[in-house]
C-alpha cells in the first residue's frame, strides 16, 4: 500500500513559483508522524516540543491527523494525501484499499466507532462498531444516539464541530464566529478544571470581541485560530502538544501560542489536532 | 559465578530484570494475540522499547516517557468503553508497559545503589547494535576490543569506560559497512552514538564524584523517589488494569523488590572498591558486592533497622480521582500529584526483614468513639452454626441476619498479625509505600465524594492516625487481590460454599467468594443500600454500626445519576432522620415520618464477630472507631 505519490517532484517542476505554503507542527512523534522527511531514520524518534516547520509545499489543503500517522492532502490531488509520515495501521490501509471513498472521510472514536460518509440519499452518516465489523463482508451499519447541532445554540449556525477523540470535549465553531465549548467535567479537570457540561461560548483572553476563525480538539488539548491569526491554546503539553517546550507539561488557562509562523506576519490557514500533536498551516 | 548471585537480593532482581528483557519477546509471544486488538502501532512501540531496552546503553528517559505513552493510551481507553465492553487487550497492554517501565526503573534504581552492577551490565551487554552498526559480521570487532581490554591487568572494564576502549569502540561506530567496504558513516549517527556513550560515561564519573554528605543525601532521596515509582508503576497496574491477568507475576517483582530495598545502599566510593583485591577477569566478583553482603550479614540491628527502612521521604505521589491519574501517574497536572508535605511515619515503620516481631508491644489504633449511636432492635448473636444448620438458616424463605460471635477464632490477622497495629499493617505494605484506592468524603452520595490513589502509609497518617476533616476510606476493594500478604491473614469462611436459594434474576453465579476490604477512621458511612449477594461482614478491627431492613421494607429508592444507576440505594439518609448527623440536602417530615414507620435490625459489631447480610437486605453501615472489616460475598 502506497500512500506517498513522490509529490515533492511536482514541487520541483515549478521552479518559478516562488509562494510556497508551510506545515508547522509539534507533540508526539512516537512514530515518526511528524517526520516527512523519509530519508530521516531513527529507531526511536523523540518528541518536537516547538512548532517547527517539517513541510513546504506550494499548495497544502488539509491534514488529517491519525494517531500513529500523518496525512497531509493538496488541491492536487484532493482525494489522495499527498504526504504521508508515521505508520499506517493494517485496518487503515484495508480500508484505503477496498473503500477509498470511506477512507477519505471516516473517522474513528477512542471506543472504536467508525463513522463514514453517507450515501446522497441518506441524510445521517453510517456508523459502524469497529473497522473490523465494517471490513467484514457481512458489515451492517447501526445507529447511535446523534448530537444535534440546534441544540448548541438555537440562533447560530454551526459550520465547524470538532471533538476529542474519547469525545470527552466537543468544540463547535458558528457561523458568526464564536467558540462554543463543553465536556465532561471530572474527566476533563486536569487540564480544563470549569469545563461547562453544555454548550458555552469561550473568549480568547481579555479582548471578548475577538473573532474564532478554527478550532481543533486533540486528546486533551485545544488550538484555537483567531480571525487575527493568534494561536491560542490549553491542556496538556506533556508531548509538547501545544509547543511550549519541554518544561511546561501542562497550562489550564488560555495561553498565547506563538512560533515561527508569527513573525513574518503569514496567513494562518488552518489548525488540526491530532491525539497529542498539532498541526499549523501556513500560506504566505 | 552463578551461584554466588542467589543471596544477594539487589543482584537476584537485576539477573531477573536482564532475563526478562532479553527474553520479552518469548514473554511478548504469550501476551501477542490478545494483544492484536490494541492495533499495531502500539504494539510496536511496546515492544519497541523492550529491545532498545535490552541494549547496553539505552536511553532511558526516552524509553519511560514512550512507555509513559502506551500507558496513558491504554488508560484512555479505560474511560473509552463502558467497564464491562472494554477490551481485555487494554488491560493487558497497560500491565506490560507497566512491567517494562518497572524494569527501567529498576535499573536506574541499582545504577544508583551499586553502580558497578550496572556497569558489569552495561559492559557485557554491549553490542554492536549500541553502536548502530549495520552487520552483525562486525560484531566480532567489538568482541575483540572487549576482550582484548579484559586481559590488560588493571582493566576493570565496569570501572572505567573512559580510556582506550571507549575510544576504539567510538572509532568503530563511525565508519559503517557498504558492500563490504568501510566507510564513514554519515555525521548524524556516529555523533548520536558518541554523544550515547559519554553521556554514560560523565554519568560514571558523577557517580564517582559523589561524595559528599549533600551529594549522598540526594542520592539516597532519588533512591526513595525511584523505589516509590516502582511500587507505583506496579500498584497502577494491578488497581487500575486488574493486573492484566499477570497479578502473580507483579506479586512476584515486589517480593524481589522488598527484599533488595531492605539492603543498605553502597556508598560507592572507589577507594573502598579499589582497596578490595580484584580479579578483573571475573567480573562476577564484583568487589562492592562482597562487601554488601558481607555488611549486610554482620551489621548490628538498630543501625540495619534505619538502613533497611529509608522514610518514605515523599510518598506522597497522591492521584486524586480516577480520571486525573493520567496512567502514569506522573503526567499532568496540579491536580495529579498532591503537594502535602511528606509523612513521617518511620516511626511507626518495624523491621521487615528480620524474624517476625512481637507484635504485642506495638501500639494499637484508637478505639475512641466520637459519637455511638443506640441499638434499638438487636440482631440475634450465636456462637458458630454447623454448615448444615447455617444451609438450613440459608434455605428458609426468607432467611434472618444473625450475628456469629466465633466463627473466625484462628484468624492471624486477629491475634498473631495484628490488623489493629499500625505497625504491622505497615509492615505488609512495603513501609506502606503500597497503593490503596480511598473514598474521600463521608458517604458516596455526599456532594464532593470522589477517589484518590494514595501511599498506605499517607492514608494512616492523613485519615486515620490523626484527625482530619476530611473522610478517607478504603471500601470495598479487593485489596487481598492486590496485597496476598494479607489474604494469608484471614480464611474464607466455610459457610461461603453453602448454596443460597435465592439468587436474584441476572446476578451470575460466583465461582468463589468474592472479598473486599472496608478500612477507614470513625464516622464513614455506607448509605442504605442492597446488593445482589449475600454477606458475611467480618469485624476485624473497631467497631460497626449496622442497620438492616428486610428486602420488601417500602424503602425509597434513588434513581439514575449522572448516568449510574443508584437503585440500589435509599433516597434517604438514616444518620440524618435519626439526628446523628446533619442534613446536607433538603428533607420533607413526611419522609421522615414514613421512615420511622419502617421496621428494621441493628446491631453494633464486635472485633471478631460476623454479621451475615441476607441477599437484597437493606444495609447502613458506619464505622464508630477506627474500623477494619472483610466482606465476602457469595451466591
């Protein structure tokens, strides 16, 4: 199974553009996920506790996060990542392989839920117990209980939702630009001691009218992009999750996250979180 | 050469820890098919560890925080699933990341105790793989230089690393192998492996170096620290994973462990060493080993007593409720670790290691009875019923609580091994470094209730030696599970094998008893409540009160919270309706009124005596002194 196209040649074949777009990432690294360069072989991989900047391309679109492994799409070739770093687990690549349109969307929760893209035709998403059930040749989807999305706020429109893997915290983005945040309070106290249990809106540091852009929740930390393009972000830094250095393993306040991406005044396209790592992109 | 290793504790554990590693994969092959569900990743990183482990030089810091890791992801999936739906393959590889981290932990634990054991093992272990070398043909080159050193007179290759053999295995390590040519390897590698190999070195010549009376207090306070992780590591394991079926494994490495801690620690100074004739070619002889021993053997009693026991200089590594535990325990947050100021209870802390002491001069918990409620409607009392007569009482209808007055004469725990010293209690749980779950609140339906896992010896001195405000109580669990020093106390009595009528609808068949241990400071509660067994409650220490009321007594009943259902618990509190103990929440007089109505039976629960709890009886206990009872429960 190949997911890595040798897309980096296609970098090279347009030699005069000059704007390239740039993947900053930082936490856990145990399986070299982070490590795009594949000439690079370490047995054992350490952490990267600083955003750092492990990718350049002119045109990166999204990532996607896994837990083991990294995918990084183009507008390229929108269906096919473009770069793949860290080890892809055998259920993964099965399913790659024998359903490339539910491996392009699915997402996988902590207590092995699958859930896919649905059919045109039916209005919820399928969901499966494991990815094992739905590789099975006698897969049968089944249904569990559904967030709906009118109950967050009845006067916003959501148009981003994002959640812990465990599903302990769910962030949900509006239209409008506000953040809106809940969890589960006792398993979320370590890193986020007054975790309201429903929907509330959160504030970035003093300035209350300070605009959301994107959010994206990892294992048990948050980034948060403002329309002014700051990071800000909380929980654990144990991996360097949230890039502030191997001392500090942990912030249960709103901190300013701030790297290279800030200094030459870029556009901040993007967040992702993935379990304990996160990912910026950056376009010029 | 072999035989010499069986007395010396602290030698035995690190044969034992060298074995293990290099046979984990052999011990991985037991564990591989359960452990296929966690998907390979993990897998790999588990066993990833256990080979970079078996290396001479690893890197240990970056092997615990990967290990570290793999706990923290298998513990995530512990809160992922419903208790009954979680994999077994969670357990398990939480356990063996558990063992592994141990033996690392060992490892940095003996370097520091007698260094020349760890650096024989380095020395011997050293291989061409810690030199990154990419054939084994080349191994033969560092077979050579080693031997070629262990022939020079004064080599005494754990000794000092540093010389002309450091330098030609560096060498070695820099050039590479490419269709049988040399050459020198790219930059990257040779200088992590050099910056490797000296970061050991200035390690050695650090330890060399500490001398002084500052530098051998902080080492003996990183020796306390490491002793408490390990028994940490281990206690996570079996209290949070159940042992992942390997209970009789870690049971085993914390004997080996006790028993290497209750050595003095070497002092490790190198005139000592190099003062000791030394027959270099045998490295086996280790020098300071002969000396431990010997020292161990001859050194008088008082001054053993304080080697032997260091105080748990900070045991108290506190994780407060289940979810901050983070797996490891040492991961995040201000809430994970407490910042109580360590417990001295060395004091109280008796020798372990030599014949058992005459527990009888010990003193004994307070049997001081803040409050004693009245006993109303006693409970019958009887010596001890036949089996056939107790099958009999059992078979009725609808079978009486009755109160056994000598139905566990010959427990140890109530004579020979006191349960009511602290002393001995801490004897049988390493100095009490051991871990114990504890409620904290007075009742599990107060507003605040929730769960630590804490140090023993932290639990006696913070709930139960001294006054505190808050309530700690170590319920129901099963303890002897996890400390089988003190199953041997206690016997399962006969009467648990007799076969009740009545099992309740869905309740599964017991195929043994099932204990649990109830240990806490007076004035602990357990609400109203049913449970689907039938009981025999065993007073060991201090005294109960205990309330029953008949199964089909109109009893209000909680309903679901925060998603438990809590049926099985009265809505109503019987200290606050009698007055004992002040309201916490609202209460109608016409709750009260119906509660008085109902009828019930009470006693207070003598040290040696035994109540049997009916299945489905409603059941209030409270602990009047400083309390210690065994449940068993059976079907």
């Amino acid at each position: 199974m190949v997911f890595y196209t040798g897309q980096q040649l296609s970098y090279i074949k347009v030699p005069n553009i000059i704007i390239t777009m740039s993947l900053y990432a930082t936490g856990l690294n145990a399986w070299s996920q982070l490590d795009f360069d594949t000439t690079k072989k370490d047995q054992q991989p350490d952490d990267i506790f600083t955003f750092t900047c492990l990718l350049e391309d002119k045109d990166i679109d999204y990532i996607r996060p896994f837990p083991s492994y990294t995918l990084v799409y183009t507008t390229t070739t929108p269906f096919s990542p473009t770069y793949t770093a860290g080890l892809v687990p055998k259920l993964h690549q099965q399913l790659s392989t024998s359903y490339p349109d539910h491996y392009h969307h699915f997402a996988e929760a902590s207590n092995d839920i699958v859930v896919v893209p649905t059919h045109p035709t039916n209005p919820h998403p399928l969901q499966y117990p494991s990815l094992t059930t739905l590789l099975s040749p006698s897969s049968q989807p089944i249904s569990y209980p559904a967030l709906h999305l009118s109950q967050i706020s009845p006067y916003a429109t959501v148009t981003k939702l994002s959640s812990s893997p465990s599903g302990y915290l769910v962030a949900a983005l509006t239209a409008g630009h506000d953040l809106y945040l809940w969890g589960h309070p006792s398993r979320c106290s370590t890193w986020y001691p007054d975790i309201p249990d429903s929907p509330e809106p959160v504030v970035m540091g003093d300035d209350s009218e300070k605009d959301i852009k994107d959010v994206a929740v990892g294992q048990s930390h948050v980034l948060v992009l403002t329309t002014d393009g700051e990071i800000w972000g909380r929980g654990d830094n144990s991996s360097g999750q949230l890039g502030l250095g191997r001392e500090t393993k942990l912030v249960t306040e709103w901190t300013r996250l701030k790297g290279e991406f800030d200094h030459d005044k870029k556009k901040i396209k993007g967040v992702w979180a993935g379990e304990r790592n996160s990912f910026v992109v950056v376009q010029p | 050469m072999e035989k010499e290793e069986t007395d010396d504790p602290l030698r035995k554990l690190i044969d034992h820890g060298n074995s293990f590693i290099s046979r984990y994969y052999s011990h991985y092959e037991e564990s591989a098919p359960i452990l296929e569900g966690c998907g390979e990743p993990l897998v790999e990183l588990l066993v990833r560890q256990a080979r970079l482990m078996s290396m001479a030089t690893p890197d240990h810091d970056l092997i615990k925080r990967r290990l570290d890791d793999i706990l923290s992801a298998s513990y995530n999936k512990f809160y992922a699933y419903l208790y009954k739906d979680l994999p077994p393959c969670w357990r398990l590889l939480y356990t063996e990341a558990a063992i592994l981290k141990f033996w690392v932990l060992v490892f940095e634990w003996a370097r520091s105790r007698q260094p020349e054991l760890i650096r024989k093992r380095v020395w011997d272990k050293m291989e061409w793989e810690d030199f990154e070398l990419n054939t084994p043909a080349r191994r033969e080159e560092v077979h050579e230089i080693k031997a070629r050193f262990e022939k020079q007179p004064k080599g005494t290759p754990s000794r000092n690393l540093g010389s002309a053999v450091w330098h030609q295995l560096m060498q070695l390590s820099m050039r590479t192998e490419v269709g049988g040519v040399h050459v020198r390897r790219s930059r990257e590698v040779s200088s992590r492996v050099r910056e490797r190999l000296q970061e050991w070195q200035r390690r050695n010549e650090q330890e060399d170096g500490q001398q002084g009376p500052e530098q051998q207090q902080q080492k003996r306070e990183r020796e306390e620290e490491l002793l408490n992780d390990m028994v940490k590591t281990l206690d996570l394991a079996l209290i949070l994973a159940g042992g992942g079926g390997k209970h009789d494994e870690i049971h085993g490495y914390v004997a080996l462990l006790e028993k290497a801690a209750s050595l003095p620690s070497n002092d490790n100074s190198p005139d000592k060493i190099s003062s000791k004739p030394s027959e270099s070619e045998t490295p086996r002889q280790d020098p300071s080993l002969g000396r431990t021993r010997t020292t161990s053997l001859t050194q008088p009693p008082t001054k053993r007593a304080r080697l032997s026991l260091p105080p748990p200089t900070n045991p108290s590594s506190t994780i407060d409720g289940w979810l901050p535990l983070n797996a490891s325990g040492e991961l995040v947050g201000p809430v994970a670790i407490s910042d109580e100021p360590p417990v001295n209870t060395q004091q109280q802390t008796p020798i372990i290691t030599q014949k058992p002491p005459n527990w009888s001069s010990h003193p004994s918990f307070s049997p001081y009875e803040p409050f004693t409620p009245p006993v109303t409607s006693p409970i019958p009392r009887l010596p001890s019923p036949s089996l056939t007569t107790f099958q009999s009482h059992l078979s009725s209808p609808t079978p009486q609580p009755l109160i056994l007055t000598s139905l566990v004469p010959s427990w140890p725990a109530l004579a020979a091994h006191p349960w009511s010293k602290p002393s001995y209690l801490l004897s049988r749980t390493f100095s009490g470094r051991r871990l114990i779950p504890v409620e904290i609140g007075r009742s599990y339906v107060d507003e605040g209730w929730s769960q630590k896992i804490l140090p023993f010896s932290e639990f006696l001195s913070t709930y139960i030696t001294s006054p505190s405000e808050s309530k700690g109580y170590l319920a129901q669990h099963q303890l002897f599970a996890q400390l089988p020093q003190l199953r041997s106390d206690i016997t399962i009595p006969d009467l648990c094998y007799t076969s009740p009528a009545n099992r309740p609808d869905g309740t599964p068949e017991l195929e043994e008893p099932m204990l649990n241990a109830w240990f806490g400071p007076p004035g602990t509660i357990t609400p109203l409540h049913t449970d689907p067994y039938h009981n025999l409650l065993v007073q060991v220490v201090g005294r109960k009160y205990v309330r029953l009321y008949p199964p089909g007594a109109d009893v209000k009943r909680r309903g679901e919270e925060a998603g438990v259902d809590m049926g099985n618990t009265a809505a109503f509190d019987v200290g606050v309706l009698e007055g004992w103990d002040e309201a916490t929440g609202e209460g109608g007089d016409e709750e009260e009124k119906e509660f008085k109505r109902l009828e019930y039976v009470d006693c207070i629960l003598e040290p040696g005596e035994t109540l049997y709890i009916p299945v489905g009886w409603w059941h209030y206990v409270r602990g009047l002194s400083v309390s210690f009872s065994v449940s068993f429960w059976w079907n």
